[in-house]
C-alpha cells in the first residue's frame, strides 16, 4: 500500500472517531440537543454517505 493512501486512511479514520466524539460531547453539554449516541451516530452516516461513494471508485 502507497504511503500516501495510508496517510489517508489514518486520517479518515482519526475523523471518524474525532468528529461524533466533538458532536456527542456537543450534545453533552447541552441536553436541550438530542442525545449524545444519537448525534454521534447521526454524525458517523452522515460521513459515511460522503466518504463510501467515493471509496467505492
């Protein structure tokens, strides 16, 4: 594997977890929001709708 596709993939994959964690702990700290799991799933299939297609190529 190319060293630059796995600097992408360690990336991607350092988003996936940075990205729902920073929105669940949003929702955390705010309770008025949905809940945490909720948005941090919501976050997760949001990103995997993007991402998925364009790994598919």
């Amino acid at each position: 594997m190319p060293t630059l596709a796995l600097l992408v993939l360690i990336l991607l994959g350092l988003a996936f977890v940075l990205v729902p964690g920073a929105l669940a702990y949003l929702a955390y700290r705010h309770p008025a929001a949905r809940g945490p799991m909720t948005v941090g799933i919501t976050a997760v299939a949001a990103m995997a709708t993007i991402v998925v297609p364009i790994a598919v190529r």
